[in-house]
C-alpha cells in the first residue's frame, strides 16, 4: 500500500471503528481498507478524480460538500461505474456493506445541515392555464398549448365506481396528439413564450421560472385580453353569475362588490385575504363604477388585475410555521392538479388540518381519484421521457417515406401516444413499475401495428404501393387504440417504442450515444456530464461503408477525453441498434453487417439485445425505482434535489416496495415525505 494511502488508512480506521448506531463492527471493519486499496489512490490526497476526495470524510462537521462526496460515492458503487474498467470490483457482499455504511453516515450529514430555502415559483404556462381556467370555471383552455401532447376523448382517468372494483382501462381507448395543431383557446388571447426547461426537462423548476420586466408586461396584457375576448361570456364562464353579473336592483352595491371579491381574491390568491388587500381591490372596482363602467366591465377590470399581481403569479411559500399548511396546499395542488387549490383544500389549510398526515393521505385519495389528475398525467409523463423532442424528428424522406405520407401530419404523432398510454396505464391499474419497461400487455393503433410488422416498402413502382399508402394515412387519422398482449417482447414497454428510437436517431442513421444518454438520464437519472470541449466531431463522411457503426465509434472512443462516458452510454445505447431510425426492427445494416446490440448492464448483466436488456432493467427495478421516484420528486418539488432528499426517497421505496412501486403508491410517499412538507427552514427551526 503506498504511504500515502496508509497514512488516510489510519485516521479513516479510527474514524469509522469510532462507536456509533447503524451498521455494526463487522462493516465498519471493511469499509477503511476498501477505501484504501481501491479508492484513495485517486480520491485521497492532493488533486482527487472526478472531484471526490475521501478525505473530506474525515471533516469533523457536517458541510454540503461531504454530503455530495457521500451520495457521489454511493452511486459510483452502487452502479459499478467505480473502481474503474481495469480494478478489481468488490464483491456483492462488500459493495453491500459499503453501500450501507455510506449510507448511515450520509444520514449523520445530512441530520445537521438546514434544508436550502426554496426560490419563489412563478407559474410555468400549463399552471397558468389551469389556474385562470379553475378560477373562472371556463369551459376552454386559455390559449395553445403545444405542450399537452395527448388527448383523451374517453373518461378513463375517472375512478372505478365502487371501491370494490378494480380500476382498469376498457379495451380500446381514443386519444391522439394535436400537438403540432392545438386548439386555438379564447379569441384574441395569446400566451406568453415556453418556459426554459431544466436539465432533465420539467418545466417547472423554479430557479428557471423567472419573471423580467417584459415578462411582467407581457403578464399584465395577456389578463386584460383574457376578460376582453369576445370568448369570455356568460356561456364560457361558470362563475358569471356569481362574480361578474350586476345585482339586483336596490342591492348594496359595495358590500356586493366586497363579498364578491373576498371569495374571489381567496381562490386566486390560494388563501385568506388581508383587510388592506381587500380595501385596495374593492376601492378599485368602486372607483371604475364611479366612472360609468358597467358592473361586469368593471369586475373584468378589477378581475385582469389580481391576475397581474405578484400574489397570483407566484404560489404560496412558507416563512414561517403558520404558512406551512397554505404553502403545502398550494404544492399538492401544482404538483397532481397544475392548478391553484381548491375550496375543499383551502379549507383543511387554513385550519390546519392538512398537516395531518392522515388527513394529508385522503386528500390525496381525493385528488388522485378527480379528473383534474389529468393534469399531471399531461405533464409529467411527456416531460420525464422527453417526448417532445419526437415531434421535433426529421428522418431522411428517402430513408423514411412512410415517415412523411401526410403533409404536416408526420408518424411521430401517433408514435408519442404509445408510451404515454401506456403510462396512463401503469397508473390507472396501480400495476408494478417494472410494468413501464416489459409490460403484460399495452395499448396500440392499428397504424403502430403495421409500423412495427412491416419494413421500409420498396421503390414506387411495386403495384400495391398506393394500397399501403392509402391504408397507413387511413390509420394515421384514427384515434383508437387498443389493448394486446406484448407477445413479441422486442416491442413493447417505453424503452423500446418508435417514439423514443425516432427521436434519438438523426435523419440517416441511429445515434447510439443519443440513445445511450436518454437512458442513463431517464431510466436510470445519472446524466453525463457534457462533452469536453476538445472532443473530435465523428467523421462520417469519412467512415468506412464496409464498418457497423459500433466499429466506426470504436475509433472515436480511443480519445481519451471520450472513453468514460462511452463506457457508460455505449452499452446502453447499442442494447437499442435493433431499432432504426424510425423504430422498425432491422437485424442488420444496409451495408450487410450484422447488427450488434450485446453488453454488459452495470457490469452485472450481460445481454444479447434489447429483450435482454429490458430484462437486466427489470433485475435491477429497485435502481430504476429509485431513478423514477427522484425525478418525480423533482417534478414536485419545483427545484435541484440536494443530500437529504436521498434519504427520503428511500423511505419512500421501502413504504412502496409491497406494491410493487405502483406509480400512485409513489406519490402518496412524495407528499409524505419530510422533502415535500419542507419549505426550507432549518433542522432546528420550530416548523420541523
């Protein structure tokens, strides 16, 4: 052992043979020379790989960057990833053990460090949308909104009747994507540009949720044209009667204006309104009847400007324990509904009864089983797979005629449907997560049917060209889908659809990498760091026709900036090569080489192909389960996650392990969890 490992052995012996709760003597005797024989000769002393130095362990008192050391240093292990190709790996009993340790002592960290406060979360466009179309009950959406990428024109969502009965989708559904055409909204109403997506594609984060000046300008007139469109009538909204419409002759008219205003104010504002808030609007109103404005005009006007304030823009936030139960409201609602809260939950918030944790459970029973869950199966979905990028898909038209047979109507829009039923599917039916990858059975159209049977037709001279052209624009037009068994297991589950292998291709040939990186991101939630900036392009006009494209990447790993990440994505990404760049098989390329889609899954599980590695995914459902519930956190949170929240989401898999990590089972331990019910204070703050 090198001198300088021995000499950090020693002190990290003592340290953790020190007495302490958690894992026993028998793991606290491993891990120090563990350490020492495979780690710190790189992660020790002086310049540390990758930015991990052990030695920040041996730091008296808990800081932020020990805990990112600690769960840097879990997922290294855990994944395999370390020690690198060429170390002898620790065997399954000691990695477990490290692990576990690790584990232990990322708890002590994380128990004395404060929860970094949360930034103040603006509404994204779908929160917007869905806010002013709850407040005024409209029977319409505000504007287009391209980012809704499934329709449904059957109540399936809805929960089963009794409670008895198990909930299942019926056997053929209707839904399609009018992404790419969505419908117009209000007339004269237009909104405001798409929010910046974060790194791992919500829009919803909030250090990205910005608000500049044009912004805010843009906030003020896009209220006024929503109350002035010639769409905003009594027959569009509900509550017409109730706040817009004049009184009754005789009535008083400030108190009138008041108490309209006060349960107005209420909903828009997610709570109690302040005297001096309601003074100032109802002065407002009063002021515009003064000058000879209709009632109704004058409520419009009064109406575009709560809509313009701070208070409305922004969600409720916690400064102090007496905020908690709004600002946790005001969370449940954005994360299942995309909206504000409604009566009944207001109502528990301000008495505070939704802190209650099993109050706070059938609140989301209660959400879970209303139509407003559409919201959140209209989000984030879509935005975890990142299935926008599908409509963006341009393969070449020589290559994939069939792509482009309708003008504007590209297959991509019948492909997106695929994974997002079956998502629906998973979560209506409460099945298993690993439901996702292989599932039992899934939703296609005949259209996906014929796409995935068939192969790029010949040249246009074969005679029934024109029948097969008619046929698949006839089913490009259909809506329906319906439920099959996944018998050919090459086909099925969100992994190996054509949605994903169009969208991670470029227009003339699959992008292994491409693939390779939406799998480690998505499935697995460990993206790679971005390409230095000295990294060759491939040069593709150059390669050798006669080469597989692994061969032709083989060269281009050899430059030593490349190799580790094409150690991570190149397994991965070539366990796809089956699929073309349209997501039809193919056994082998143009060129007559075989296709070549074998490698190893976290050093553990070797695979020939993409059934095998669907099933090596499945072997390690509790990794992807985890991958799963972190980005879910994410989505509902609204922010980066930070140490702490790894803890959480281990309690959450071990309280959803029974049901397999049924996808609703998951989101009950979100919202119960100490992440979700933390706005920021610190361990020691009252409010804990």
């Amino acid at each position: 052992m090198p001198a300088v490992v021995r000499a950090i052995a020693v002190p990290l012996a003592i340290l953790f043979t020190c007495p302490q709760s958690g894992p026993g003597a028998e793991t606290r005797a491993i891990l120090p020379p563990l350490l020492a024989e495979r780690c710190l000769g790189c992660h020790g002393d002086g310049e540390s790989s990758g930015g991990i130095n052990f030695e920040s362990l041996l730091t008296d008192s808990p800081n932020e960057e020990q805990a990112r050391l600690l769960g840097e240093a879990i997922n290294a292990i855990d994944s395999g990833s370390m020690p690198p190709d060429g170390e002898q790996a620790p065997d399954a009993v000691t990695r477990s053990e490290a692990i576990r340790w690790l584990q232990h002592r990322l708890g002590e960290v994380v128990h004395g460090l404060p929860t970094p406060p949360l930034p103040l979360q603006r509404l994204n466009r779908f929160h917007y949308s869905n806010t002013v179309r709850d407040l005024f009950r409209l029977s319409r959406d505000l504007f287009p909104l391209p980012e809704k990428l499934m329709t449904r024109y059957d109540p399936y969502l809805l929960a089963p009747p009794s409670p008895s009965v198990s909930p299942r989708l019926p056997d053929v559904v209707h839904v399609a994507c009018h992404a790419l055409e969505p419908s117009p909204g209000l007339e004269g109403v237009k909104p405001y540009p798409k929010d910046l997506r974060a790194e791992h594609g919500f829009d919803n984060q909030a250090d990205e949720l910005t608000l500049s000046p044009l912004l805010l300008d843009t906030f003020l007139r896009l209220a006024h044209s929503i109350v002035e469109s010639p769409d905003f009538t009594p027959d569009a909204v509900g509550i017409w009667a109730d706040f817009f419409a004049a009184p009754a002759e005789g009535s008083d008219r400030e108190a009138e204006v008041r108490g309209r205003l006060k349960r107005f104010l209420r909903i828009a504002f997610r709570g109690p309104v302040e005297a001096e808030t309601l003074d100032r609007y109802s002065a407002f109103a009063l002021s515009k009847l003064a000058q000879g404005l209709a009632f109704p005009d004058a409520m419009k006007k009064t109406a575009a400007a709560a809509l313009s304030s701070p208070r409305f823009l922004y969600r409720v936030t916690a400064t102090g324990h007496e905020d908690m139960p709004l600002a946790l409201a005001s969370r449940l609602s954005a994360f299942l509904w995309g909206s504000c809260p409604d009566e009944e939950l207001l109502e528990l918030a301000e008495r505070g009864a939704i802190l209650h944790p099993d109050v706070l459970d059938r609140t989301v029973t209660r959400m879970l089983a209303d139509p407003r869950i559409e919201r959140f199966l209209d989000t984030f979905p879509s935005q975890w797979m990142q299935l926008e990028n599908a409509l963006a898909a341009t393969p070449d038209p020589i290559l994939a005629r069939d792509f482009h047979l309708v003008p504007g109507a590209p297959a991509s829009l019948q492909m997106v449907l695929e994974p997002l039923v079956l998502f629906d599917t998973v979560f209506v039916e409460e099945r298993p997560l690993t439901e996702l990858i292989a599932p039992s059975s899934h939703y296609q159209s005949e259209f996906l049917r014929s796409w995935y049977q068939s192969v790029q037709p010949p040249p246009a001279a074969e005679p029934d060209r024109a029948a097969h052209d008619e046929s698949l624009r006839r089913h490009l037009r259909s809506r329906e889908f319906r439920r099959v068994p996944c018998d050919d297991p090459r086909f099925g589950g969100i992994i190996t659809n054509a949605a994903v292998a169009s969208m991670t291709s470029g227009p003339k040939r699959t992008h292994p990498v491409a693939r390779g990186v939406w799998i480690v991101d998505v499935i697995f939630n460990d993206p790679p760091a971005p390409p230095p900036a000295d990294v060759p392009p491939l040069a593709e006009d150059a390669a050798d026709p006669s080469l597989t494209i692994r061969e032709h990447f083989a060269a281009h790993r050899e430059h030593p900036s490349c190799a580790g990440c094409h150690t991570k994505l190149d397994p991965v990404g070539f366990a796809l090569e089956n699929y073309d760049i349209t997501g039809r098989w193919r056994d082998g390329y143009a060129n007559g080489r075989n296709v070549d889609a074998s490698g190893t899954l976290f050093r553990r599980h070797a695979f020939d192909g993409a059934v095998g590695f669907k099933g090596a995914i499945v072997a390690e459902q509790e990794r992807f389960a985890r991958a799963f519930t972190a980005h879910l956190l994410r989505f509902a949170l609204g922010r980066d996650l930070v140490p702490a929240d790894r803890l959480e989401i281990d309690g959450i898999l071990s309280r959803s392990a029974r049901q397999g990590h049924a996808i609703k089972a998951l989101i009950r331990g979100v919202v119960q969890s100490e992440s979700f019910r933390d706005f920021g204070q610190s361990p020691d703050a009252d409010a804990r």
